[in-house]
C-alpha cells in the first residue's frame, strides 16, 4: 500500500492532531496510530495486523489517506475530471429573459441591451427541455440577467410550462435565480413558491451606506438596501432562504462584518452568507482593476470572514469556508450547461453572457452561429485541463482546485490558484475548533482516526 499524495497534516496548539485528504475532503483527528499506520505503508502486511489495526487501515482507506499500491491517484482525478466534463445526465440551465437591469453596479462585467426574451426563444427553449427530459434526467433551471425580476411574465410563462415538462417526463427539476433582490412583492414571492424556484442569491456589499453607494439604482436616488433587507425577510417567512453574496474588494473589506450585525439584528444568522471575489476578467470591468484582490489577498480576508460569521452566529464551516472535491470546475467546463440570452445565443459562461462572438449555438436557430466557430469554441471550453500543466498535476491542491477558473485559465493561458493555496491550513484548523466545540467525546474517541 501506499500514502495518499494529497495528505496534508498539522500539530494542533492542544497536543493533538489533523490529517485533511484532498481526494476526498476527509477531515479526522488522528493520533500516533495513525502516523505509524502512514510510515509503514509501502511494507505494510495486512495479514499480521491486529482487528484494532484493521479497523484503523480500514478508515484510513476510506478517507483515502492510504490507497492501493495500484491505485493511481493522478489517473484517478483524471478520469473523475472527465467524467465530470461530459457527464449528461444532468442539465446546467440558465437563462437570462433580460439583460437590462435596475441597479448600475460599477463592477458588472455585462453590457446592457434593451432586448427582452420572445415568443419564440421560449418555445425553443421549452423544446430544449422537452428532448433532454425525456431521458429521465435531471434540470436544474437558473433565471439569471441582467435582472431577470425585469421580466416577470416570461419567468412564470417559462417556468409553468417547464415544470410541466419534467413532471410529464418524470424529470427531476430545481429552480434558482440570481437576483439583486428589490424587486420583490408578496405575489413575486408566492410565485417563486408555486414554480418552485427555491434557490435565491441576493448581493448585498455590505451596511446601507457601503451597499448603496456600490449598488445604485439606474436612473434614481433612491437607496436599495433597506427594501433588499425587507425582501429577504419576506422570502424567508415563506420558506425561501437566501443565499447572501458579498463582493468584496479592497474598497470594502471592513464594513462588510458591520452587515453581519445587521442580519443577525434581523434574525438572520440562519441564511448563508459568503464573500466573493470582485474580478475584473471582460473589457467592460476593466476600469476597477486596481481595486481587485489578487487570490492571496482575497484567501486572507475570506478567513477573516469566517472567523467573523462563527463570532456572530452565523455557519462557519460549510459552504465556501470548506474545501470541497471538485470533478469539473463549474458549468462553463461541463458539456450540458448553457447560458441562454434574451436572443436565444449559448454561452458556456455566464461572464460571457450577451456577447454574441463567444455564442456556442442558438437554440431558435443553430445556424445563426457558423458551424465551424460553434465547434471551436465548444472546443476552447471542454479542452481546457489543469492536467495541461505540470504545476497542477504536481499540486497538493488540485482535488479541491482543478486549475481555478477556467475562463481566467483560457485568457491567461495557464491555471489560475483558489484561496486554499494560501489559507487552507488556517480553515481546516478553524473548522476542526468549530466540530470540537459542539460534538468534543465523539472527536476524541477511538484509537486512530475519527
């Protein structure tokens, strides 16, 4: 047998100690077993091992930490990270009925046009949804803008008539929507509940005077947190709870923890809360640059965030705060997700969305977009590979990572590092802490690893 490329282990300031396995995303507390265990693996005879050595070998080979000696991890992530690229039996939708919008963001990357979805970029669409459901699948359906609260009528048209689909076909389907949150209403809401769209992401940047003036609304002096806020409180009392995006950059770091007092003031401190990194990857954002965090930068500020969401009683160690294993990237890279714009163009991305040079198709009309450019950027998108790069197959990060970003990683013609690089020994120690505050005699039970 042989230890696990991907094992990362630190001394705790109690005595005791972590092992965290990139393949797998294991995190155990481990004692000195353990470590014998991981020395002697390449001679290991498991014949002459007691039960109390099997049962730790066991776990160990669960987690990953110890594998086969012909289990080729390398080949492993390799084949995962292509099956994930093609893998069909789910479809990444989103689409976008609009991409006018209401707020004037000074960091959007996309270029508003005053093109709202037709009647006949709906039923290509809901034709789309009718062959891929008829396959017993899965959809996963994102309304996306712009903002797509600009189109109401299309929304519920589309949604009514695409849970129809899948209900008929036997689909699994879930709905989301990435909004800036102020359009809402009680009817919006009840809506949302009967097409099912139960996923939300609302952006809020930070306390009302931070927030408003980095999101302001076209053409008014109006301020948009307090209704935000209201909204939220609105969607969570018919059992929708929002996801909430913070865009940080350097402009706004510290007041983002002020906005965590407000929404535990609200009774808030049961939604997700997260920051995202403020980006500057199309020519329409390349006037802020100079306030972008790098991706050092930004994994310092994100622990701080964390430590921050546990202080105010907020989830601490699940999503983005945890390292999670990664097949693909995202749906940019996956063969079965689109953007669809307003016209009815494919994108890969959603940066990308409304640029007509970088469409993949049309679903009204496939023909609207050269053959030959469909298939080379449809190309561009599913060659892409960190294991392109020797620094990447050589990485301890690459389970978690997979190269970063692949539309910075086709622009700059080479990976792009995550946050974990930098901060990962600092999150997987903080979350260890969080676990052994709340469930402290199952963590220090047991012989090896728990």
């Amino acid at each position: 047998m042989k230890k696990s490329k991907y094992n990362l282990i630190w001394d705790l300031d109690n005595g005791k100690k972590i092992a965290f396995n990139g393949m797998t995303a294991a995190l155990a507390e481990i004692e000195d077993e353990f470590l014998q265990m991981l020395d002697k693996a390449e001679t290991l005879d498991v014949s002459k091992l007691n039960e109390k050595e099997k049962e730790l070998l066991a776990a160990m080979s669960d987690g990953c930490y110890i594998n086969e000696d012909d289990f080729n991890e390398l080949s492993v992530l390799n084949h995962t990270h292509y099956k994930g690229k093609y893998r069909n039996d789910t479809m990444n939708l989103v689409v976008a009925p609009t991409l006018n919008c209401n707020f004037s963001c000074f960091y959007c990357y996309e270029s508003p046009k005053n093109v709202t979805m037709s009647d006949e970029t709906c039923e290509a669409i809901c034709a789309v949804v009718e062959k891929f459901a008829a396959q017993d699948k899965s959809l996963y359906l994102t309304w996306y803008g712009g903002e797509p609260l600009l189109a109401k009528k299309i929304i519920w048209s589309l949604s009514e008539r695409i849970l129809s689909i899948c209900r008929e076909k036997g689909c699994n389907y879930r709905g989301g929507m990435v909004t800036n949150g102020y359009l809402f209403d009680e009817e919006t809401v009840n809506k949302f509940v009967e097409y099912e769209i139960s996923e939300v992401q609302i952006t809020l940047d930070g306390p009302p005077h931070v927030h408003n003036a980095r999101r302001t609304l076209k053409g008014e002096k109006k301020e948009s947190f307090d209704k935000i806020l209201e909204n939220i409180k609105l969607l969570v009392g018919y059992g929708i709870k929002p996801v909430i995006r913070v865009n940080a950059d350097k402009t706004n770091l510290e007041d983002s923890y002020l906005l965590l007092d407000i929404l535990k003031e609200n009774d808030l401190c049961d939604l997700i809360v997260y920051l995202a990194q403020v980006k500057s990857q199309t020519d329409t954002c390349k006037s802020f640059m100079g306030t972008c965090l790098n991706s050092e930068e930004f994994s310092k500020i994100s622990f701080l965030f964390q430590q921050k969401l546990k202080e105010k009683g907020f989830a601490s160690n699940g999503y983005t705060q945890y390292p999670g294993i990664r097949a693909n990237f995202c749906s940019a890279d996956n063969i079965n997700s689109f953007v669809v714009d307003p016209e009815g163009y494919k994108y890969k991305c959603w940066n990308e969305v409304g640029d007509i040079a970088n469409a993949v198709g049309n679903v009204r009309d496939e023909s609207l977009v050269d053959e030959k450019k469909q298939i080379s950027i449809l190309a561009k998108w599913m060659a892409w590979t960190p294991f392109d790069f020797v620094e990447c197959k050589e990485c301890k990060f690459l389970p978690i990572c997979m190269g970063g970003c692949p539309l910075e990683g086709i622009m700059q013609n080479k990976p792009t590092c995550e946050k974990w690089k930098y901060n990962i020994e600092d999150a997987i120690k903080f979350t260890y802490a969080s676990l052994i505050e709340v469930n402290a005699p199952a963590i220090e039970e047991g012989c090896g690893v728990e």
